[in-house]
C-alpha cells in the first residue's frame, strides 16, 4: 500500500514537472519565433499571433472541453492523470507567459524547442500523464471514426502545420516539422532511454557452444527458444541474448568462430529492464 502511495505521488509530481518544463519550451522558444509545432500548443500559438490572446489561455479553451468530452464517452475513470497533465500544462504555460525568449532564431527555436518540450512531455507520458490537447482529440477521434490514433495525431498535426505555413510563411511552416521531429524523438529517449543496447536471435547447430561461451566469456544469460525450420521441419534451438553496444561486435565474432553459417538478427532495444540492466523496481 505504501509503495503504490509512493509511485502514486511520484507520478502526479512527474506530470507536474514536465508540464512546467514543456511549458517553459513553448513560452521561450516557439511561441516568440512564432514555431506551431503542431498540435493545441500549435494552434495557441496561431491564435496568439493573430489576436494577441494568450497561448494559456487558448489551452485551456482546447483542453477543459476535451477532458468534460472525454469523460462523458469514455468515463471520469479513463485517467485523473490525463486531466492533471492538461489543466497543469495551460496553467504552466499561462503562468510562464512573461519569460523571456531565449532567441530570435527560428532554427534554434525549432531545435531546442523541440528538445525541451520533447523532455517535458516525455516525462509527462512516463508519469502515465497526458498533457491534453490534440492527445485527447485523437481519442476521441479515433473512437468515433476508428482512424488509429497515431494517424489522427498525424492528421491534426499536419492541419496545424498547415495553417502555420499559410499563415506564418512556408519557412516556418517547415521550422515547425523540424520541431515536431526533434520533440517525438526526444520523448522517445525519455521514455525508452538514451542507453541503447541490442537484443541478438541466433539460430545455429552449435546452440549450445554458442550459449555457453557468451555466458562464460560475456557474461550474459541467454535464453533458449525452441523454434522448427520451416523448410527441414528439425527440432532447433534459437538463442536470445541482450548485450551492449561495445558487445555487438565481441559476440559477433564468437558466434563466426563456432559456426560461420549461423543466422543471426541484430534488432536495437532502447531499454532493458531486469538482472544485469535496469532494476525493474527503479521504474515508475
């Protein structure tokens, strides 16, 4: 009880900080260049440009009808967290409204508006939060039209970005994709890691050998996975092992020197949770 009471609290304070940190990037690098990089804080920035009305302000016209939608289809249970991060993050963003820009070049505001706002949101979305907007329209979007939501995301960025271009110039219009590029890969990094490892499938006659020398000489369990050959129908053995970065090369090699015919798949794991990586118990 007490741990999920602390993970509980961990999770609202995560939502809160990053909503801070994603309103900090939209108040100090997009909205003064003038960067819709898609989605509510996009079209706030529009709005503000256009009519001078203030980005804060616009949010929370975008986010509180959403959410009152959105309980009423889904139900007030679909996610407090969702409702925190969307009220936080107009509150933020109207409270952070007089900071100063930190420059007046649209390529540095596209780039580190990115990254800012790309860390604020993905410290929200690892919280289990949501910071509202067009998040909560493409849910509902998908529910009444059954378009995936990662489309309906696409489709009302891509109307933003739109009539930034139209309205801003199609310079800008362009800034903004860069953005959107930089803040979806830097939520990527938040959420899954910036220590990148490689999970190996290894499909060899010399399982075993294999096996036991990336154990002795790697130190790194591997797990066996009773497979068939689709041609032979003969009983195999395909081996999973996750190793580092620096290891890609060592395994490689050790698996060349025992059987040069193996098949082998190299696939890039952004987070590895478990005995010899990342506690498991340290994740929120």
């Amino acid at each position: 009880m007490r741990r999920h009471l602390t993970r509980t609290i961990a999770q609202y304070m995560g939502i809160v900080l990053g909503s801070f940190i994603t309103a900090v990037g939209v108040n100090a690098l997009q909205v003064p260049n003038r960067i819709a990089a898609g989605g509510a804080a996009g079209i706030a920035t529009i709005i503000y440009h256009l009519t001078g009305f203030e980005p804060g302000f616009t949010l929370l016209l975008i986010n509180v009808p959403l959410l009152i939608i959105s309980g009423l289809v889904v139900g007030w249970r679909f996610s407090w967290f969702s409702v925190l991060g969307g009220l936080a993050t107009s509150g933020w963003v109207y409270v952070t409204s007089n900071i100063a820009p930190w420059t007046d070049d649209p390529i540095l505001g596209a780039l580190y508006g990115g990254v800012v706002t790309g860390i604020g949101m993905g410290i929200v979305f690892r919280s289990r939060g949501s910071t509202g907007g067009t998040d909560l329209a493409a849910g509902l979007l998908h529910r009444f039209t059954g378009l995936p939501i990662g489309q309906a995301l696409l489709l009302i960025d891509a109307l933003v970005v739109t009539a930034a271009g139209y309205i801003f110039g199609p310079n800008l219009a362009m800034y903004a994709l860069v953005s959107i590029f930089v803040t979806t890969r830097v939520i990527d990094y938040v959420n899954e890691g910036f220590f990148a490892v490689k999970a190996l499938l290894i499909v060899s006659d010399q399982a075993e050998a294999i096996a036991q020398q990336i154990m002795v000489d790697l130190e790194r369990g591997v797990t066996y996975l009773h497979s068939e050959g689709g041609f032979s129908r003969a009983p195999k053995k395909t081996l999973l092992v996750v190793v580092s970065r620096s290891e890609i090369i060592t395994i490689k090699n050790l698996v060349r020197a025992l059987d040069s015919r193996a098949f082998v798949i190299v696939i890039d794991a952004h987070e590895v949770l478990g005995e010899g990586f990342k506690e498991l118990s340290t994740v929120i």
